[in-house]
C-alpha cells in the first residue's frame, strides 16, 4: 500500500497524486497517529484542483482524528476494489 510505503520510506516531503476521499481520510490517519513524520500534500490529477496540506487537515481536526478510520469505514468508504 502506498501509505504504508510512505511511513517506511520517511521522507521529509511527500506529494500524493491521488482525487480519492480513502486516501484522504488514509493519510490523515497515519500523519495523525505519527506513522508518516514527514509533510504530507495531496493534490488531484484533475488540472485546476488546489493542493491539500494533510498535515495541517489533521491539526485543525484533532478533536475527530481519533474516530476518523473508523467513522470512514462504518459510513461506507466512497470507492471499492474491484
């Protein structure tokens, strides 16, 4: 999994391309329980969209971080596997 890859790798800068609420909700996850040290950034591969700075998603919404997975996970991922 690439965000299991990016906690092993340990950058100190990472640019996730990716136009995915799992991988959001992913990354903030691990930047939040501090498996991922480094600055995390995601930006869509739709031209026009902004960048998304993980690491200050995760500060300004610690009061939830704790549930987020889970409450991710319960109300029904927003993509599958095929």
């Amino acid at each position: 999994m690439i965000i299991r890859q990016i906690a092993y790798v340990g950058a100190s800068e990472v640019l996730v391309v990716a136009d995915d609420t799992d991988v959001f909700v992913l990354l903030c996850h691990f930047v939040f329980e501090s498996d991922i040290t480094g600055h995390v950034m995601m930006v869509s591969p739709v031209k026009g969209r902004s960048f998304i700075d993980i690491n200050v998603s995760a500060e300004k919404n610690h009061d939830v971080m704790g549930n987020l997975l889970a409450a991710h996970g319960v109300t029904g991922c927003d993509t599958f596997a095929t």
